[in-house]
C-alpha cells in the first residue's frame, strides 16, 4: 500500500515519487486544472475539484507519466502559511 509523502513542490521526483502531499495556496484555477504554489515552487495539478483562487490547501496527488492529478483536495481555512513552514523546517532539522 502507498502511502502520500508530505513533500514541497520542489522536492517532487516524478521518477520515484508516486503519492505525495503538498501544502499551498491556489494561484490559478482552470476549467480541469489548478495552480497551486508553496515557498519553492508552483505545479500545475489536474483536478475536478472547485477550488478557489487564494485558498490554502493539502493536495493529495498521484504521480502519473510527469503529471500531477489531485485525489483528494483538503481546503486548510485559517492555516497560518509561515507558521506552517517554519513548523516543517523545525520537523526536518529534527530528522523527521
């Protein structure tokens, strides 16, 4: 079983990464697609989910053939962006 790796966009293998997880807020919503951009980077992620321009989110993303597709999309309201980053590069440095 596969399970989603908590990842920043920039950290993405799409050789070897087949789940994973990012936190972002949404930059660009398309007819079947969105953007969505962390302190990295920004990918584009297929998804037939409504989500909103300016929206924090945890995207829950298949790897196939170099594309992104959203499994699950969970809408973060309220979450503190910085608060979180600095949270997860205190969580690395720790060996997590």
């Amino acid at each position: 079983m596969l399970h989603y790796k908590p990842k920043r966009i920039s950290e993405i293998d799409f050789k070897k990464d087949k789940k994973v997880a990012i936190v972002g807020r949404v930059l660009e919503v398309g007819e079947k697609f969105f953007v969505v951009g962390d302190a990295t980077e920004k990918i584009e992620v297929e998804s037939e989910e409504g989500v909103e321009e300016g929206e924090i989110v945890r995207v829950f993303c298949s790897i196939e053939e170099n594309k992104i597709k959203a499994d699950i999309v969970q809408r973060l309201d309220g979450l503190d962006l910085n608060l979180y980053r600095k949270t997860e590069e205190l969580y690395k440095k720790m060996g997590g």
